[in-house]
C-alpha cells in the first residue's frame, strides 16, 4: 500500500513565515483530520496543496469542506478511471 504524501504550496506574498506557518498547521490538521474520517484513509500518492491570497480570513470549517470537496472529487475521478481500464 502506498503512502500519502502532501506538499503545501504558500507563496510570500501571503505574508510573513509567521503567518505562512499557521495556514500550513491549519492544512496539516485538515487532511489529517480527512485521513482518519475516511474509510480507508487518503489514497496512496503525491499530492500538492497550493494556497491563494485570502485563505488567511477563511474560517476552519469552509476550509475544511474545500480541502474534503477536492479529495472526495480526486477519489471519484480515481474510481472512474479504474473502472474504465476493466
């Protein structure tokens, strides 16, 4: 079984590493938080989050449900592949 790996992408221009370090815990703490609610846990691979200007006023929970939205449309997109290779 192969390991999810994640990449955070913060550009300078959100601000200093102060607060570029607390949108990357923030992130870190979302996809662990997704990893345990799914059934089997992230699909195997390498991922990157990249992050744009604003994401520091978005409250936990809509960034939250925007990080779940993507993994769940990666992993429906995941399934339809596999299913179209049979």
């Amino acid at each position: 079984m192969q390991v999810a790996q994640i990449g955070y992408a913060l550009p300078r221009r959100l601000g200093p590493a102060v607060v570029r370090n607390k949108i990357r815990r923030r992130l870190r703490h979302i996809v662990t938080d997704i990893d345990k609610t799914m059934p089997e846990g992230l699909m195997g691979g390498c991922y990157l989050i990249g992050v744009r200007r604003g994401i520091h006023e978005t409250h936990y929970e809509d960034l939250r449900m925007s990080v779940n939205d993507c993994f769940s449309a990666m992993e429906r997109s995941s399934s339809a592949q596999v299913a179209g290779d049979r």
